[in-house]
C-alpha cells in the first residue's frame, strides 16, 4: 500500500510582508490584517476535519497579532520559523541573516516553550550562508528549495556556482529539505499586488486552480509508492470566501484519494524512517 502523504502548510505573514516591501499605508495594512479573519475560517476548517498542519510564522507577527498566533498554537498545529521580518534572508549579509534566526527563535520559544525544528525562507530566497546557520541553530529542515516535488531530500552547503563552468556541488548535509513550488503556492495565482518591477495580476478562478493542484497529487499517486506533496497557503490570501470553499473540496478530495494529512516534522520523521541514509541529488 502507497504511503502518500500531504503537509498543508501556511505562511502566516498578515503585515510582514507589505511592511518588508516598504509598503506601509493604512490600506496596505489592512490586507495583511485579513489574516486575522482567514486564519479564524482555516483554523476551523482544520479542526472539523482533524487535519495538523504547520504554520511558518515571523516573528513580526508572533509579537504584532499575539491572540491569533496563540490560536494557532492552542488548536495543536506545528509552528515552524518564517524569519522575524519578512526581509530575504540573501539580502541581509549573515550577521543580519543570524541576527534574524535568532529573534525569531526566541519569538517561537516564547510562545511555543520550544525552538522551533523547521524553518521556512521568506520569498523562499536561501542564501550562501543559510543551510549552515540553519544547522548551527538546531534545525532539522528546511522547506524553501525545488529540487524536488514529492521527495524530501538532504540540503546541500557550498556549491560553487559560476557563469562558465560547471556547477561542483557542495556536500550534502544533515539538514532535511522539504520542497516546495510555486505551482502550488496560493500567492502567485491570487493575490494580487504593484511593485516597482511590475503588477502581478493574481485574481484566477479557483476551481481552475484546483484541478492543477490535485492533479499534482494524482500523479504523485500514479508514480510512487511515497512521496510527500505541500501545499502553501497564506492566511489572508486563502481566506477570502470562495477560496475558503476551493480548500475544503480540495481536501475532500485529497482525503477521498489516499492522502494523509501530516505535520512537517511528522513527514521528516516518516522520510527518515524510509531512507535512513537519506537521499542526494548531488550530480544527477
């Protein structure tokens, strides 16, 4: 029998991230206090259906919406590290990069009574530096890189990347990377947003948007006797009514076809227990 697992995820920025992006009006806020509401339906939908999920949360919002944090954690769902700003951790240099690590440690301590074991990249943008802060810090996984769709893999740490040579990969490590896509992030189909390098339009249908997702999970089903598939949804974005309605079709059928529905750090431990040795993508 096929072991199919899936993590829904949820990357609980509310303002973070238009603050990151400098946008600070009273209208740009107030998008990401949507969040509040979207996290109370998702929280609810959650509960009904007894599914755990994970919850990256920056520390920003961890000490900026601290009643809607402490439902996440009150409802029994894993809180992973979404940086304490929303800032790109290769845009911060690594005393900066650190610097973040650590506050927002202390952030899902605080709230939690533990270090967090999974950490999530805001805008999923790693830098040279992260996988070994990340290990140095008492993470056991990552989830922001694509090597993969449905296969966990271990995270590398000092590739040498130049224009016109090929690329040596550096060794890999202890660090578990649970991968992701934008494929199947909510963000990039329907949120809409201007920034000075353009207009991302967002607004698609969201049965359109499902079809994509679930045939992401039938072909996973069709392929492989296992295999972990996430989706990431954001509080404020997935919220929204309609969409509301899409997640919890979605996770009918989901249920329906053999998934189960695990935390993160639950999938790591099943990926360990499946390849004890773990497993490389170093050279093909």
């Amino acid at each position: 029998m096929a072991d199919l697992f899936v993590c829904l995820t949820f990357d609980h920025d509310n303002t973070s991230s238009t603050i990151a992006r400098e946008a600070t009006t009273p209208t740009a806020i107030s998008r990401g206090d949507f969040g509040i509401a979207g996290a109370r339906r998702i929280l609810a939908l959650l509960a009904e259906r007894r599914i755990p999920a994970t919850w990256f949360i920056p520390g920003h919002t961890i000490e900026s919406y601290p009643s809607c944090v402490r439902a996440v954690r009150d409802a029994g769902h894993e809180i992973g590290h979404h940086g304490w700003t929303h800032r790109v951790p290769a845009s911060l240099g690594r005393e900066g990069e650190e610097g973040e690590l650590v506050r927002g440690i202390a952030a899902i301590a605080e709230l939690t009574g533990r270090a967090p074991r999974g950490y999530r990249s805001p805008a999923w943008d790693l830098s040279a530096h992260s996988v070994e802060l990340l290990l140095k810090h008492g993470f056991i996984y990552d989830s922001s890189m694509m090597g993969h769709d449905v296969l966990p893999y271990q995270a590398r740490s000092g590739d040498h990347v130049t224009l016109e040579e090929k690329l040596v990969f550096g060794p890999d490590t202890a660090l578990v990377e649970m991968p992701i896509s934008w494929a199947l992030d909510d963000f990039p189909h329907f949120e809409y947003s201007r920034s000075p390098a353009g207009i991302l339009p967002g607004g698609m249908n969201a049965r359109l948007v499902i079809e994509n997702w679930l045939n992401e999970f039938r072909y996973m089903k069709k392929h492989n006797e296992w295999g972990v598939l996430t989706y990431t949804f954001h509080p404020h974005i997935i919220g929204r009514g309609h969409r509301m309605f899409m997640l919890e079709h979605m996770i009918e059928r989901l249920g329906a076809e053999g998934a189960r529905f695990v935390t993160m750090e639950t999938a790591v431990e099943e990926y360990r227990r499946r390849f004890p040795n773990g497993l490389s993508l170093r050279g093909g």
